[in-house]
C-alpha cells in the first residue's frame, strides 16, 4: 500500500515546497518534451494538468505528486527513496532552471 502525505511533513520537518513545485510545473510545459499523451517530460520528471487547470499533477517512476485548488496537495509512493528520488528531481530542475 502507498504512503500518502497531504498537508503535512515530508521529512525530518521539511515542508513541500508548493511556490518550487509550481515553478518546476511551468518551468516542464514550457521547456520539456511533449508526450503522445499531452503531459511534458524533463529531467525524469512529468507534468500535467486536468481539463480546467485546476489539478497539476507532476509525476516520475515512483511518485505521484498532484497539486489541487487552494494550495492542497497529495503525494503518492512505495517508500521513502522513491519519494527522495522524486524530491531530488524538483530540486535539479529548480535550481538549474527556475531558480535564476
């Protein structure tokens, strides 16, 4: 079963970042490769929207991260490293890209 983490602590007190994980969304649509299916890929990671916009979802092998309306959100899992690796990702990007 799946580790989900909403409104809460990720890690040893570190919150989720919503301005960084927004940032690296548009920083995907705008500068990653579009899918087959309409989502964006870049660095590993995955972007995409529901039909209005107001559901972001950004996404790789291990974790699920989906960004609703009024700054809720909901991460999905296996474990702990999957959820790193996924973190480490938005981190890349965010500081190569975004961060200028």
């Amino acid at each position: 079963m799946a580790d989900s983490v909403s409104d809460s602590d990720i890690n040893s007190g570190t919150k989720v970042d919503l301005v960084k994980l927004l940032s690296v969304f548009n920083w995907i649509r705008d500068h990653g490769e579009k899918q087959s299916g309409g989502e964006y890929v870049l660095g590993g990671l995955y972007a995409s929207h529901d039909f209005d916009g107001y559901t972001l979802t950004l996404w790789d092998a291990g974790t699920r991260l989906d960004l609703f309306f009024h700054n809720r959100y909901k991460l999905d899992y296996q474990n702990r490293d999957q959820l790193l690796t996924f973190m480490r990702k938005v981190d890349v990007i965010f500081e190569q890209s975004c961060d200028k």
